[in-house]
C-alpha cells in the first residue's frame, strides 16, 4: 500500500479544501477504503478522517416528524438500537445482517451507503469500465454475483444492505457541498451504470452525507431479509425490504426494494403497483411474487437469483 | 508520518510512524505484542481481533491515524502480572484451544462481550464470535468456556 497523508479536519467547511488539487478520499470507518486503497484500486494521496469533524454521530428523534441518524453512528449502534428496531425495523434487520460483529464496531452508516462495489474483477487488476478500461468482464465471465437487471454497461450490485430498508422507508440524505447542506430523497441518490459508469451515487468526492432522515412510519411494519452463502462476512446474493399499511389481512399500501439484483436498490415497477390490494394468503403471495423481475436479463451465471429473490419475497410477506 | 499517542493495555503510549500502517503492524511489530495474529488480513477471519474503545474490531483494518486517543486492549492485556484470567482458564479447562491460532481473537471477543454484558444468553455468545473462525476446535467448546466464564462472573474491566 503507498503511503498517504491522514488529514482530519476539524469542521465541515474545512473538508472541501483538501480536495483542490490533490487526490482525496473520505474516510469514516475505513473498512472499505482500506480494501481499497491495499489493493491498489485506488491511490489516494489525502485520507479526509470524518471522526474529526463533531456531530456527525448523533441519533436524534425528531418528535412527530421521524428519525435523523448522522452518517458517522456505527452499525453496531443502528443494530442495537431499541426505538430503531421498534419503529423502523427494516433498516434494524438489514443492519444486524451486515459483515461480522467486528466490522459493524468499525462501519458508520455513511460508509456504508456510500461503499464502492464489491465486482471482483473491480476489486482486482482488471482495468474494466469502471476503472476507466474499456472492457465488462464480468458481463462474460464470472458473474455469479452480478446484477440480472439495470446493469449493462456494467453489471455491479450495490453492496450495501443498509441502503435497501432505506429505500423502502423513504429516507431523506443530508449532504454538505463545502458550503450548505441540502436534502435529497434517497430514490434520486443513486446512480445506474448507463448514466454514469464510474461513479455509484451523486455525491462528488468533497460532498459528505452528513446524516440520513427517516420519516415517522405511523401505521405501517417494514421489515428486511438477505440470503448469502454464509451467515456472517456475506454480501447479499438478493435480500428484500418491505414496508407496509395493512387493513386485517389485506395490504393497503407499501413499498418493497429489492438488494442484491441491480447497481442500484432496485424498485420494480410491476410488484410496487400490485403490492395495494394485496390479500396475504398464500395462493395470492405465491402470484404476486412473479411479478417481480420480469423484465430481468440474467447474464450466463446470476440467473438463479430471479428465483431467489421471488422466493424472498414470499417469505417476507408470510411473516409480516 | 504521523504522530499518534493512544492508550495501550492500560499504558499511554505515543509513536511516530508511517500512515499505511495498520494497528496489527504496529502491534506486533513496534511493541513485539505479538500475541494479535493475522489470517485473512481483510476482516473475514478475526484472529487480529482486539478491543477498541470497548468494543472488539479486526485490528487488520484499522490505520494508524484512527488510533489518536483511542484505547486499545490486547490479549497481551488481559491477563495481570503473567497470570490467565478466568476466561483464558477456561478455554484450557474446556478445551477449547487446538492449534491457538484464532484463540487470541476468540478471547478478545468474548471478553468484549463481557464487560457489556456479565449475563449473556448462549445466542448472545455465539453471535459475539460469529466474526471468529476456528478450523479445529469445534466452537462447542469454545462456548462452554466463554458460558462458564459468564457464570463465575468474574471478568473485570482491566481497560479502566
Ligand atoms: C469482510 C467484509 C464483509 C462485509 N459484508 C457486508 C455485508 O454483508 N453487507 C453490507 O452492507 N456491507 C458489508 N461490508 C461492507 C461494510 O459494511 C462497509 O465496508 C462499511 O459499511 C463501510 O463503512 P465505513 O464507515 O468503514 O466506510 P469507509 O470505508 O470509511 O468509506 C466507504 C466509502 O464511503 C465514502 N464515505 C464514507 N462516509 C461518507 C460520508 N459521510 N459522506 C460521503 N462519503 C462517505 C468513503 O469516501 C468511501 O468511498 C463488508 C465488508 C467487509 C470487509
Ligand atoms: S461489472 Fe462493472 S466493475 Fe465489474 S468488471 Fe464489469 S465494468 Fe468492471
Ligand atoms: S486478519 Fe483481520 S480479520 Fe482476518
Ligand atoms: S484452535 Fe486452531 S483455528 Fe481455532
């Protein structure tokens, strides 16, 4: 790993500075940058230490309005945490199920919305697309753990667990340009491959996610499962997140992403439509489930987890 | 280079070194505690577990500057004057220990789920070491030495 300078800034405004001219990265956790930056993937000449700047890892409920989780709180915080397993459960599985004990001690939530893809072709000496090559390898290679829909030019899934019950919850991001801080719905944060192939979200490299908002869920259960090969260490070969209204047995509005399939926390459009209505018998969850991921491409080795991910959401619904 | 000073078992300790070191490398090589092992050097495996401001994290994964006023504790730590601490018996008495590789980090986790929790359920116990492999024990008995450490009750918070 080449050396590099640890710089840690002592206030919000001081962040931007750091990235004139010279090749800058910030870090919070540090347990994906690190990954990164061994490997060589990356060499940053500047790590901008977020730990420094105060405030950004409070959890503050806001009376009638919702929750604000600032982006440097800790995984094991978010997983531990009794009003967010109560009130906003989705985003409470989908932290537990995240990496091992250990790297939960260490990942913020900024981190771990704003981690890079896991592709290992990425992660490796593979000049691809995303790494300014001109090349997919993984659309003919090996892409057991690829995207089956959104992907092309290039076929990353977006590893982050959290993102997906934060999706289904509608939250609400915090992001300081160097100068103010604006709100942007987590449904225009993210960014599919066909519109740009090197970046996975909005936020240019000085721009911080400063805390993430969650409206009240009044009326309404969410909930999140993840299937991986191994319980712990394991990113998601598909995981769902389900929020709900419900009337008796009969579902009365919701939402459902869907992890593990596409670049981005994927929202279908056909089971989002048909999810009002919804009776929750198993003849009716059993239909409902095929909607899901119809218009899917599957390349030659991920066409499993169309079955995964409609089974997952049998599963969910069952319990919910 | 950095200038870092953090608390270490107990000790306040400053050094100056280069910013790509990780705290296993300065651990063991700059402290010769050499009792932190390295497996899979990516956080996949816990054998460099240690604790950090109470809390067990892969010290493979932690730079140099994270350290600045941090308190760290090692297995180096948890024992007083040369002598095993009641866990560490345990793990002998249980047989919980084969080749010892993962043992140090085994311990460490454990031991940071002690000092939140001097009562935890066997779920508990086995959700604080699902960061840990082990590839000869069996955890069994890994667990039935962290159980009967839980329930003498006499871990105590040597970090303070
Ligand atoms: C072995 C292993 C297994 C894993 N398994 C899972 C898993 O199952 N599920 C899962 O979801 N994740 C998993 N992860 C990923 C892990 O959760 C992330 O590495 C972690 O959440 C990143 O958080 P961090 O604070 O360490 O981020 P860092 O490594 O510090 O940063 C990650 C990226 O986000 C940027 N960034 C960080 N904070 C901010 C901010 N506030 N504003 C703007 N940009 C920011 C950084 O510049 C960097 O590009 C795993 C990682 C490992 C090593
Ligand atoms: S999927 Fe994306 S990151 Fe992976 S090889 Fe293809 S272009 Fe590169
Ligand atoms: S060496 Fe750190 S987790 Fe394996
Ligand atoms: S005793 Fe050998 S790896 Fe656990």
């Amino acid at each position: 790993m080449k050396n590099f300078k640890y710089i840690q800034p002592k206030s919000l405004s001081e962040v931007k500075k750091y990235f004139s001219d010279n090749h800058s990265v910030l870090y919070a956790g540090g347990t994906d940058v690190l990954g990164l930056v061994k490997k060589e993937v990356y060499n940053y000449e500047n790590m901008i230490d977020l730990k420094s700047v105060p405030d950004l890892d409070k959890v503050e409920e806001v009376k009638g309005k919702g929750l604000k989780i600032g982006a440097l709180v800790k995984i094991s915080e978010i997983a531990e945490s009794e009003i967010i397993k109560n009130k906003y459960t989705a985003l409470s599985d989908a932290a537990q199920k995240v990496a091992s004990p250990q790297i939960r001690n260490m990942a913020t939530l900024g981190g771990n919305i704003c981690q890079r893809p896991r592709c290992w072709y990425y992660r490796d000496d593979y000049a691809c697309l995303r790494k300014d090559g001109d090349y997919c390898y993984a659309e003919e290679g090996e892409n057991k753990y690829h995207a089956v829909i959104g992907g092309s030019p290039c076929f990353i899934v977006h590893p982050s667990d959290t993102a997906v019950a934060l999706m289904a919850l509608d939250a609400v991001f915090n992001i300081f340009d160097g100068n103010a801080e604006r709100e942007v719905p987590i449904s225009e944060f993210f960014v599919q491959p066909d519109e740009d192939v090197y970046l996975e979200n909005i936020l240019k490299p000085y721009e911080v996610l400063t805390s993430v908002f969650i409206p009240e869920q009044k009326n309404k259960v969410s909930r999140f499962i993840k299937f991986a090969e191994r319980d712990v260490w394991d990113f998601a070969m598909a995981s769902v997140a389900v929020k709900v209204e419900k009337n008796g047995n009969k579902i009365t509005g919701g939402k459902i992403i869907l992890g593990g399939v596409a670049p981005i926390p994927w929202y279908d459009e056909k089971i989002n439509k048909g999810i009002s209505g919804l009776t929750l018998d198993e003849k009716s969850i059993d239909e409902f489930s095929k909607l899901a991921l119809q218009d899917a491409e599957p390349l030659s080795k991920n066409g499993y987890k169309i079955t995964l991910a409609r089974n997952l959401i049998k599963m969910i619904l069952s319990e919910i | 280079m950095i200038q870092i000073s953090f608390i270490l078992n107990g000790k306040k300790v400053k050094l100056e070194t280069d910013e790509n070191r990780r705290l296993i490398d300065i651990l063991r090589e700059d402290f010769s505690l050499t009792g932190t092992k390295e497996g899979c050097s990516i956080g996949e495996c816990g054998a460099c577990t240690i604790i950090m401001n109470k809390l067990a994290v892969n010290s493979c994964l932690v730079l140099a500057g994270q350290l600045i006023d941090s308190e760290i504790l090692t297995i180096e730590g948890v024992s007083e004057n040369g002598k095993l601490n009641v866990l560490q018996e345990n793990f002998l008495k249980y047989g919980a220990v084969q080749c010892g590789y993962c043992t140090p980090g085994m311990i460490m986790s454990i031991y940071a789920l002690l000092l939140k929790n001097n009562n935890p359920a066997d779920e508990e116990i086995k959700e604080a070491i699902a960061g840990n492999l082990c590839r000869c024990t069996g955890y069994k008995q890994i667990i039935d030495a962290a159980r009967a450490t839980a329930d003498t009750d006499m871990i105590t918070d040597l970090s303070q």
